[in-house]
C-alpha cells in the first residue's frame, strides 16, 4: 500500500529508542524526509544514522535525507531552534509525531508538587507548545497530519501511574479540540494509546515493580500478559505501524480519534 509519504517531512520527536525509533524507521522506509530528537545524544546519533540507511532504498541507494538534535522537549528555546533548523535542512513539517515519553511511576503519596510540575511541563506543556509551533504552517498549506502518543491510562488508570493517569486525558482533550478547528484546512490530529509494549519505559516499570515486591520481572510480566486477551506484550514496530497510517494519505478521514493498542486489555464497549 503506497501510504504517499515519499518526499514529506515528519518531525518525531523523543526519536532514538522506542516508540519514536520504531515511527522514524517506518518513515524512512516509505522515503520520507525525517527529523527526529532526543535527550541522549549518543543513542540519537546511532538511531540518525539507522534512519539514513532504511531510507536509502526508498532514495534510490541515496541515504535518506536526517535530520537530528539532542534536546529536551521542556526546553522552549530548543524545540523552537530544532523545528526552525528542520524547515531549514528539509523544508517545511508535514507530519509531527508529538512524544515525550512517560511522567515517571507513582502514588498519589510518592509524588510531590514538585513532581506533579515536572510532569505537566513534560507531558502538556510540550504538546502544546509543539502544536502552537506546527500546526499554523499546515493549516496555510491545506494539509497535514499530527499524532499524539499518549498511553492506555487515557480510558482507563492504570495502577501506580497517577501521573499518567491524570495527566494523558488532557491530551487527548487537546488532541479532539485541534482536530475540530484543523479540520477544514486539512489537517488531522489524531492520538494513539499505548497499552503494554517492550519498550525501555515499560522495562522501568518492571524494574520498579521488582523493587517494591521483590517479585521477578518474568512475574511482573505475567501479571499483565495474564490479562491481555492477546497473551503478550506490544512490540514498537506494531504501534509504529498504525501511526504511519494515520499521517498517510489514506487516513484523510480519522481525525479526533484516541486508537487503543494494548492486545485487548481494556475492557470498554465503544
């Protein structure tokens, strides 16, 4: 299926390990011009240079056009530099894949105000700020398409991730409210809820639960295998996949959507 993203720029951000790695691969396959950041700029770096290779079949045997920053996605002067150099090595952004990654693991008496700050900072401020930064260029343009990775904890709670849990179904409130007023420019906005998947922010979570119970991480696993319909966690590349559809051409009619993947485990009727 030719998803017609040959030539577009996707900006993705927390790129180098995970969900991000996994969409910015995708991307590069199907010949897109990517951008991606992140905080370690070591891990970046490798993932920058897996991209360019992906992307050189697509680019008949020319690497495929990368670009990468290090940076923090809270820092305001950076995102604002990085999106501005982007434009600049690969033109204007046409798809954006917003991810920070997870507020870290607690309860309500674990956390601080301090935490509770942080965590807005990661989990809101920079979506909105990302979206502020991107969303007018495609409006002017006529299209575009924007994906929100939030998480599970968005329909449902999931135990020990207060912070998520509150957190994420602003989101997905920002996420419905610009696809209403992005819509007839052609513009989507969609968000994907991440259920369970083997990824390093799900190996922490492991390693917390150890910690506290002192169970092992194969009894941790279990616990949430053992009720997910589909019998085991979610790989990346999976998620990845339905992202990639969702900034395609095809998808020109999703929008506002929150799109589950987590193997069944929510238990929901609509």
């Amino acid at each position: 299926m030719d998803l017609g993203l040959k030539g577009k720029t996707a900006l993705v951000m927390a790129g180098s390990r995970g969900f991000g790695r996994s969409v910015a691969l995708e991307l590069a396959a199907e010949g897109a011009k990517v951008a991606l950041c992140a905080r370690n700029a070591d891990d970046l770096a490798a993932t920058a240079e897996e991209v360019r290779r992906v992307g050189q079949e697509a680019w008949g045997g020319m690497a495929g056009p990368v670009f990468s920053q290090s940076l923090d996605v809270t820092d305001d002067l950076a995102v604002r530099g990085f999106i501005s150099a982007t434009e600049s090595e690969l033109g204007p952004v046409d798809m954006m894949l917003v991810n920070a990654g997870g507020p870290p693991a607690g309860n309500f008496e674990d956390l601080s105000l301090a935490d509770w700050k942080t965590a807005y900072e990661l989990t809101i401020e920079s979506a909105v700020r990302l979206c502020q930064l991107v969303l007018p260029g495609m409006k002017k343009r006529g299209w575009g398409r924007i994906v929100q990775i939030t998480s599970v904890s968005v329909v449902q709670p999931v135990e020990n991730l207060l912070l998520s849990s509150v957190l994420r179904p602003a989101v997905q409130a920002l996420t419905k409210t610009l696809s209403d007023e992005a819509a007839p420019y052609g513009v989507t906005v969609n968000s994907v809820a991440p259920g369970f998947h083997n990824t390093s922010a799900v190996q922490r979570l492991i390693a917390k639960k150890v910690d506290q119970t002192g169970c092992t991480p194969e009894d941790v696993v279990a616990s949430w295998t053992d009720v997910i319909p589909v019998g085991r966690l979610g790989e990346p590349e999976e998620l990845a996949a339905l992202i990639l559809f969702l900034m395609s051409e095809r998808a020109s009619y999703l929008t506002g959507q929150c799109i589950v993947s987590d193997g069944g485990w929510v238990k929901k009727t609509f």
